[in-house]
C-alpha cells in the first residue's frame, strides 16, 4: 500500500509543543513501519496554515496527486490536521473515498465501515467544536489583555516599538513605546501631506509616496513606499493616543459592532489638531483613483485638461449630430456661469496645439537638459545635506559606544560596584547606542547613487515620444503623454503645460526599457513641480 503522510501546524508556538511536525512525523513513521506492505511515497508538511479552510497548497498538492493516483493511503497524525472545518472535512473525505484512497489517522481509532464513517464525522464534529472553542477563548484573553493597555503582539505600527512593562503567568506583557527613530518619518510623514517640502505646496498620496522614495526613506521593512501603506499611516488613530483592537472579525474581516471595540490608549506622536486636518484632507482629496476610463478613453486629453478660470475639469461636448467635438468646462456645464463663465474649445485644435507645445515647447532636447540640470542640482544638495547628516549620527554612534565602553571599563577595573543604579544606566546607555546605530543604517540607506544621464539619452528620448504622441491610437498617445504631464490648464489665448521633473527623469532613464504607462488604481495628480 502505497501511503502519503500529511502533516501541519497553525503556528509557530504549535511547532515548539507536542503538535510539532517533527513529532507527527516521527508518529506517522512509527506507524507506518509496524503495517506489512506499507510504504511512504511522499509527504506532504503544511507550515503555518489554518484547518479552517482549504487555502493550503500542500493540501491542494496532495488532492492532485490523489486525482493521478499516486497512493492508496492518506495517512494524518489526527483528523484535527486534516480540517476543523465539518463541510470541508466531508467533502474531502468523500472525494478520496471516491478516488479509492483511505483516510487514516494515527491516533484515532477509524475502521472502514458505517461505523467508521460515522465515528470519522463524530470526530471531525468534535474538532471543529474545539476549534471554535479556543477561538473563543483567545478572543477573549486577548481582549481581556487589551483592556488593560497590553499590547497583543503582533507588528507595532510605524513609529514605536514595544517594551516589557509586567511578566504575568508567566508571559510578558507589552505596551507601545515610541520609536525615536522612526518618530521623526512620521512626523515627517503628516507634514509633508499639508504643508509640502517648502518648495511645493501640500503633497497628495502619490506625490508623497514618490517623494519619500526619492529622497531615500524606506519602510521598516527596507523597501519602497507605496500608496496603500501611506494611507495607512496617515489614517492610523495610534498617532494620537490611541488604536481600536478587535475592530473587524480575524475571519470574515467584517466590522464589528462598537460595544466589542476595545480602545486602548498609547503614546502619541502628532497632535490631535493636525491628525484632523489630514482626516479631512484625505476625504476632500478621496484617495482613490480617477476612473480608469479617464486614463485610458479614446478623447486624448480627458483627465488632463483643465479651466484655467475655475481650475475644473473639461470635458467632452457634441454639436450639430455628434459632427463637432469640443473640449468644455465642466463647472459652467454642471453648474452654470454662477460657478464658471465657461470655456470652450474644438476638440481638435486643442488636441493639436497641446500636443505641439509638448513637443515643440517643453520636450524638446535642450528644454528637458536644462530641466534635467535643476532638477540634478537640487538632489546633490540634498545628497549633501546627507552626508553631513550621516557624518553627525556615525560621531553621536561613535560617543555613545565609548561611554557604554567606560562603564564596561569601570566595573571590570573595579572603579565602580555594579548596583542598581549602574544597572539602569547601562541600560539606558545600551539603548542610546542601539537608537543610535539603527540611525546610522537608515542614513547609510538614504545615500544611494543615481544613474546619470547623457545628451545622447535625452535626443533619444525626445525623438521617442515624438514618435509615440503623434502615431497610433489615442489610448497609447495619451498614456505616453500622461507618462510626464499631469495637467493642461487652458485659457481662451494659451495653455500651460504642468508636470513633475522627477518623472520626466524617470522616462529619460526609462527610454530603452520601450515600456508603456497603464491605468494604476492608486495613481493621483501631482503638484509638486512644473515642466
């Protein structure tokens, strides 16, 4: 009989007890080696998944094989490893019994029969009743902890960490603490949002995301920001004193109802007044994106063009049968000439004249140098700034492991007696030196090197978009064209062409790579700099 073993554990504190997967093994091993006939063909180890559903790809792996036939028996340590969930039990059950396969646990006494079907599904009954139990009751202790302040020990939000403030049952217990480090980015963070870097006005979600990356800040983690995380932070109530535990239901992530909603208070790290003030900001600005079809349509300049009287959208109206097309204010049209006097423009003539001052205006070689060389100038400086600042944080580094040392020193030159008190200030000093050494990693960090950018670059960049703006679809143009304008303002005798440096740098160094822009969810105008 050829026999698969199936092992699994939920989590890491199952791995170091009884339920370890080392111990099933060696349990299954054990069993199968007093059965004649019986041999192990494969095994199948799910780690760190949940019997309440089927979403384990070692599990699907093992119901594959099942389906080609490549063994008789299925072997588990329990039924409780195979699935705590009653239907799905059953329904993987059965289907192996289809198949002709046997399921056997090695624990649990199951004989072939009706009798056997029904102590299997007694069983697997018993297993989800248990499941649901201790479910209960890690709900409940860990909503008795919150209600004392302690912290529930998953990941701390950007900006604190945690430190031990009791041992109780033997386990110690947490609360937030600020981060001293990581304090500063976010305080960074909520300023940037309202009030801009002093030479852009307020940055939006994007426009934030693309300015921390640039200037070198990495999440904890070490990687890019992205919007998704931002919004998080910037809507995060901890920052002010206080998170909401067991807000949303652990399974079905539906919201909970306010009564169960544990408030616990933590340190803050930005005032009330200004954590409000993004609040409203953020639900003004909607941090989602335009619709898709303002990115992609057929009309090149929708999403784009924009009322140099009232700063509104325009948008697309038709005359004489659908014969004329023409680019319209959308505040006089929704609102009438109270909100706007109204702007209108052939839709072609725009098309036509925007395009050309892309062109013609703004992209062309010498234009995009000299745009290139500011915006160069302006990151060297920064780079500058850098390094004195990396230099500053590596000689603070370099004070604070010396006094740890002289203390080192004393004690073992017996100059000092290692009491309480020196205890606390060796401590206290340790910590100063581990601040100060995730400060030197993050500055380090912030000092990259650019890839420089040649004239011969720029020519061919300029003659690629030329190609690009002018040929082929209106959807490929116009995500060419969005690629490095993020508005057209329009008036009755000219039009202004606005968009960020940054980007235009990115698609000078992206030329070769012959990549084409595309509708992403998160994206949102900029305004933090003009062409």
């Amino acid at each position: 009989m050829r026999v698969a073993t199936y092992t699994r554990v939920s989590t890491g504190r199952q791995a170091a007890h009884d339920l370890s997967l080392p111990a099933q093994t060696r349990c299954l091993e054990e069993y199968v080696a007093v059965r004649r006939g019986w041999t192990i063909v494969d095994e199948y180890v799910e780690r760190g998944k949940t019997a309440k559903n089927d979403k384990r790809p070692e599990l699907q792996r093992m119901m594959s094989d099942a389906r080609a036939g490549a063994f008789d028996i299925v072997l588990v340590y329990s039924t409780s490893r195979f699935f705590r969930e009653l239907g799905l039990f059953e329904t993987y059950a059965t289907e192996l019994n289809r198949l002709g396969i046997t399921l056997v646990s090695a624990t649990q006494n199951i004989d072939d029969g009706d009798g056997g079907i029904l102590n299997r599904q007694i069983l697997a009954a018993v297993d989800a009743h248990s499941s649901r139990d201790n479910a209960k009751n890690v709900k409940r202790v860990m909503t008795e902890n919150a209600k004392k302040g302690f912290w529930n020990g998953s990941t701390p939000p950007l900006g604190y960490t945690t430190k031990i403030v009791d041992h109780l049952h033997g386990k110690d217990k947490k609360k937030l603490a600020i981060d001293p480090v990581e304090e500063k980015i976010v305080k960074k963070i909520f300023d940037l949002y309202l009030n801009g870097d002093g030479s852009s006005g307020p940055l939006g979600c994007k426009a934030l995301v693309v300015w921390l990356n640039q200037h070198g800040y990495r999440t904890r983690r070490g990687k890019l920001w992205h919007v998704g995380p931002l919004y998080v932070i910037l809507t995060n109530t901890a920052y002010i004193g206080y998170y909401c535990f067991g807000s949303r239901d652990s399974t079905t992530r539906k919201k909970r109802p306010p009564q169960e909603v544990v408030r616990v208070e933590c340190p803050a790290i930005i005032p009330e007044a200004t954590f409000q003030k993004v609040q409203s900001r953020l639900k003004s600005k909607n941090p989602k994106t335009e619709n898709p079809r303002v990115v992609s349509g057929p009309i090149l300049l929708t999403g784009l063009a924009r009322c140099a009287k009232c700063n509104g959208m325009m948008t697309i109206r038709t005359g004489k049968g659908g014969r004329y097309r023409y680019y319209t204010c959308a505040g006089a049209q929704s609102r009438g000439k109270e909100a706007c006097e109204g702007l209108s423009i052939p839709m072609d003539k725009l098309d036509d004249a925007s395009v050309s001052a892309v062109l013609e205006k703004v992209l062309v070689p010498e234009r995009v140098a000299a745009l290139l060389t500011d915006l160069e100038s302006r990151h060297h400086d920064r780079q500058g700034a850098l390094k004195s600042e990396a230099i500053r944080v590596e000689a603070e580094l370099s004070e604070k492991r010396a006094g740890l040392s002289r203390l080192y020193d004393a004690i073992e030159q017996g100059v000092m007696k290692l009491d309480g008190m020196l205890k606390e200030r060796i401590e206290r000093s340790q910590t100063e030196v581990a601040i100060a050494e995730e400060a030197v990693r993050r500055s380090r960090r912030k000092l990259t090197d650019r890839p420089g950018i040649s004239p011969e670059m720029i020519v061919q960049f300029s003659d690629m978009f030329r190609q690009r703006v002018t040929k082929g679809a209106v959807t490929l143009r116009k995500a060419y064209l969005r690629s490095v304008v993020d508005r057209i303002v329009v008036s009755e005798d000219a039009i202004r062409i606005v968009g960020p440096t940054s980007r235009l740098r990115d698609e000078v160094l992206a030329t070769g790579q012959q990549s084409v822009p595309s509708s992403v969810h998160d994206w949102r105008t900029r305004q933090d700099s003009n062409l």
